[in-house]
C-alpha cells in the first residue's frame, strides 16, 4: 500500500545513542575500519544533535550506496606529509571525508603543540558533512580551529548565469568560559543546497533572495531551485573562492565546474574533493582562562543587547544548535518517515537493530 | 569669496609619486620616525592607486590631525614576543596602523619562511588604511597572506537595533601567475562607513540594503545612514564576531562597544586596536610554479564563464581595483575639491610643495 501524505510527514524520534550504534554496526558490517566508521557516525549524529539536519544522519543511507558503489574507500591508508614545523598534506584515498577530516584534525592538534598553530591540506577525500564538527574538536584542546571545504559548483557566479563556486563553507570555533566554543559554520551561499532539498521534500518555497533557476533568475519555487544565490553579492562569490583556493588549489585537486557533483555524477566516481583545517594555540597569544573569558563577556554583551523586535534576541552563532542539542540530547533526533524507511531498509539488510523512541 | 557648488565638484589630478612624497615630507617634517612615515605614505597612495579611496590619500589629514592631538604615537617602541615557532604578539606602541601592520607582516613573513606559516597579534595600534596592504606584501614572498582588523561599533546586529560590531573586514591575497596576487578584501558589512561618508559628501543616496538609520531601520538617504547591515544578515554578523575574536579579544584589546570611535571619540583619545594576520608557504603545499599555474587558470575560467548581462563580464575579486591601478599609475589620483585644499593646507603649513597634474 502507497503511504498516504499523512503518513509521509511523520516524524520518528530516534536517541543519539541508538542512531549512533546502528550507523557504526551498519558501517562495520561492511568492512569499514573502526575508527573510520566511528568518525562517520559520531559527525553524522551530531550534526542532527545540533539541529543541522540537512548534513546529519539522512546523508548515511547516500554514503552506504557511495561507499558500495566505490566512490568511498572503507579500509583507507592515510598518508600523511609533514612539510615544515607547522604543515602538512594528508592524503585520505578516497574514505569517507568525516575519517579525513577527524585524521587531518588530529595532525593539526598535534603540530600546533609544538609550532604554535598548524596549516593541514588533506586531498582525496569526500564530503565531511557539517565543518563544526572538525572546528569543535580543536576548539576542546584550547586552541581556535578553522574549517573549510570545497564543493561541486552549486553558487550562481556574481554577474553570471550560472554556477562556479560550491556552497563553500566558512567554521571556526572558539572556546569560552561556562559553555560550549563559539562555533560559527555558514556555507557562503545564502542557503545550503541539502536545505534546498529539504524544502523540495516539505513542499515549501525556498526563502527570497535564495535561490535561481537553471537559468539563472531569482526564484522561490524549491522545485525550480537550481543555484544559490552568495552572501552579499561579490562578497559572497569573493569567500567563495578563498575557500576554493584553500580547498582546491592548495590541495592539488580540481577546482570551479571540474568538481565531481555529490548527486549528479555516477555514483561510483571518486569525488577528489580537498578540505583545510587550521588550530591555534589560545596561550601563544593570551593566558587561557582569561581569554576565555573575555570571550563569555562578549558572549552575555551581545545576547543583552537591545532587540529589534523584544521576542527575538540577538544570538551569538551557534545559539540554535545549542539548543537544539540541549533538547535533542534528550526528546531524541526527529527523522523524517521516509528517511526513516531508508534506515530501516539498512536495518534489514545489514541485520542491525534499530528502534524509535 | 565662498567656493561655488560647481568648484567644490572639481576634481584635480595628482601623480602617484607626488602625493606619496608630500605625505612623507609631511610626516618627516612632524618628526615621525622614517621607516613608519614611508608606511603611511606607501600605504594611503596604494589604497588611491586601486581605487579604494574611502581607505586612501583622503585620510592623511585626519591622521595628522590624530598624530597631533596625541592619540597616533610617531615615534613607537615596537615590541615583538615570539611565542612559538609559528607565533608573536606585535605591541605597536600605539603607533599608525600601516606601520604597526608591516612591522607584523614582516614578523609574519620571517616565522612562516622557517616554521612554514605564522600567525601575529598586533595591539595598541591604530586604524591601518586598507586590508589589502599587508595581505599583498605577505602573497610577494610566494605565501598566502591574510589580514585582519576590528573597529569600532557600526554593524547593525543581527536582530538589534544598533551596533556591536564594526565594518570587521577580512582579506587574503595569493600569488598568481602572469599578474598580480587575486585578493579579496572586504568588509563583513555591506559598505564601508567611508564609503557612505563619500556618498553623504556627494549628496548621493546609498544603495537599498545596505544601511539603517540611527533607529536601525533601512534608509538610502545618506544623510541619515548610522549604521551598516551586514552582508548574508546572521552570516554577515557572525563573520564580524569571528575577525573580532582576532582582532579584539586574541590581542587583549577592548572589543564590541568598547572600541574607541575613529571619528565621535574626541581625537586625543587613544583607539587600542587590535589586527591579525597570517602567512603560509605555498611550497609547503605545492609546487610553487604548478600552484601559481592553477590560479592563472582558475582566474581565467572564471573572467570566461557566460554572463548574466553581455556587457558586464563575471570578475574575480581585484579586478576593478587592478584595472584602476593601471589607469591611475599613468593618469593620475583623481582628488576632490575638499580633499586637495585640506592638503593645500598642509602643503603651506610645513612648506612641502604639492603640485597637480
């Protein structure tokens, strides 16, 4: 029996622990290395833990089929270049882009404790899902950490009729007193395209000044969104390609229209993709603890100051996912039914247990 | 006899090597110590070279007029605390901004040659012109340069009614091969406030979007514009926040509303400002040659993509200012009426001759 459009808007609640398992048990059931089947399902969880549900665990049954397809490598062999006190070049053979990033995180840390702050390039990898991951997990080792990575051309070109530059996204976080780090994530484009597919799957229009058609022209129809529109005009173009230059030149992989489409290419096609990962010692600069908080002074400073309209607060980036982490952590991860149909699937096939709440 | 609205318009001519002297002579005549004074100099003509003239030759009398009254040291004791292979805290004794900027640049540059890349804090400085400035210097030794500076509180916040941050700009510039490095240097806001200062001079509105009244509601009329939006709305405002964390907060300098104002603070007070910037070997990620390479090919693929409107061609961020600096090298700054009789002022008051074209 079709499900009815009813049944198609229902919401499953599933625990961060239970999801987490299931992505890991599932992941290991085909031969993924541990710790990269770790990273996958720690990123993916927590990425829908902090509300971001366009980079969280709906991605898993997609990275399943990339994985089978041979677009991903299961069992990689990182290599990695330290090329002077402070870089290096990670090389990930094609594994899943959260083990990279997680692999590549973890030579920043650790040059950055001897240099001071660390410049890591990884190449051959694939798509990371949300750059706070990366970012937050520097940021626990006091040290500011910084995120980047390409992506297929998806950013109408400032004065063109279509696309160059990816989403390309922007992270850094930053610790702080009392509270979980600063962490800013935007792609700079005025949307992601995994929520523009969200509001194609909702129905709903795409905000204005969001989107253009494959022609090129402002539209709002979520159907009709082909490209997105950068932030601040020429601005956003002009971010867009410093992350391009530090994900794609830097790395020696392709850039611009040469980039492997996550959804649009076959599936079995390696995507080459290239990331950048910064960390920075606090106590290179300033002693930890007052930094930190300086950093909570300005935090309570900017969410004290006067509001536009008294029932919205001006926010520090990050408010929401705190949030939603807050709430979630608890009432669960809300999965669309038929994301949930697609987990369910894997549950059978791979013989992995997985329950709502 | 009052000036006629026709003659305030006027607009005169003046070599690039004329008024680069005239402000060294100037400054060297005020007893500012040579090495800054050719900084200053250097700095405010290549900021009117390329056409960012809200940030060029304009402000000198300003800076003069700063110097004087006590609040820009011209005589500064710079201090540097290397802190790590890859690290330094610049003291810049609350000397000019484009002194304070390259004594950092050329720290940058010293720590990145032997650690591969490096990061500097500068406090105690003051207003350094255009980003642009240090980014360029740092991309001629086959590095990556970035620069940052905060500012005082003109940024409409997110959902406020006033500001918290400043025009916050963000800059990187990177070698190229066959022209000069691509750079992007902008302001995380829509507009500079120089720029709307010039508009409100010209008695001309702002473009939509760009500007809030003193309620922080949108206005055009420049006159009435007090503050700026931020591009991209929360992302704009978060981008701000992460280059005051650099700038204000890393350095130990005030931050937010704290910042003293370049203009409504009486002009003896002191500004405390805080920069940040970073250099990168490229040869400690690629070949330097090959690098370049791909940049000359990624900048030409981009001037080449189909445009929206056949007579405006999809440019790379430093193409205008490229363009203005070819023409202005051999033509001439152009210099309003206003402009060139508060240098005329100078020019009788320390007996340095300026002459136009």
């Amino acid at each position: 029996m079709e499900a009815s459009v009813e049944d198609k808007k229902k919401i499953i609640l599933v625990h961060y622990t239970e999801i987490e398992n299931f992505i890991l048990q599932v992941l290991l059931k085909n031969g993924v290395d541990e710790s990269v089947a770790k990273h996958v399902a720690q990123g993916l969880v927590q990425a829908s833990l902090r509300g971001v549900d366009s980079h969280g665990i709906r991605l898993f049954p997609h990275y399943v089929r990339a994985m089978k397809a041979g677009r991903i490598n299961s069992k990689p062999n990182f290599q990695f270049d330290q090329t002077s006190p402070s870089t290096g070049i990670l090389d990930a053979d094609d594994t899943f882009g959260h083990a990279a990033g997680m692999e590549a995180v973890s030579k920043a840390i650790e040059l950055a404790k001897s240099a001071g702050s660390a410049n890591i390039s990884v190449k051959k990898s694939t798509h990371f899902g949300a750059a706070a991951f990366y970012a937050l997990e520097i940021a626990k080792h006091d040290m500011i950490g910084m995120s980047f990575t390409h992506a297929d051309s998806l950013m109408l070109s400032s004065n063109g009729n279509r696309p160059y530059f990816g989403t390309n996204p922007i992270c850094i976080a930053v610790p702080c007193e009392g509270e979980e780090p600063f962490c800013l994530d935007m792609a700079t484009t005025t949307i992601s395209f995994n929520a523009v597919l969200q509001h194609r799957e909702d129905k709903k229009d795409v905000p204005v000044g969001t989107c253009a058609d494959s022609e090129g022209n402002p539209t709002i129809d979520s159907a009709k969104a082909s490209f997105l529109q950068p932030i601040g005009q020429y601005k956003g173009f002009g971010l867009g390609m410093m992350v391009e230059i530090l994900c794609g030149v830097l790395s020696g992989m392709p850039f611009g229209r040469d980039i492997v489409s996550m959804y649009k290419h076959p599936i079995e096609q390696k995507r080459n993709l290239g990331h950048f990962f910064s960390a920075m010692r606090i106590d290179c600069f300033q002693d930890v603890k007052y930094f930190k908080k300086r950093m909570r002074i300005m935090m309570d400073e900017i969410r004290n100051e006067p509001r536009k309209n008294s029932d919205i607060p001006v926010m520090v980036p990050n408010d929401p996912e705190k949030k939603a982490l807050a709430r979630r952590s608890k009432e669960g991860i809300p999965v669309k039914a038929a994301d949930w149909e697609a987990f369910l699937k894997l549950s059978q096939q791979y013989k992995v247990e997985l329950k709502g709440i």
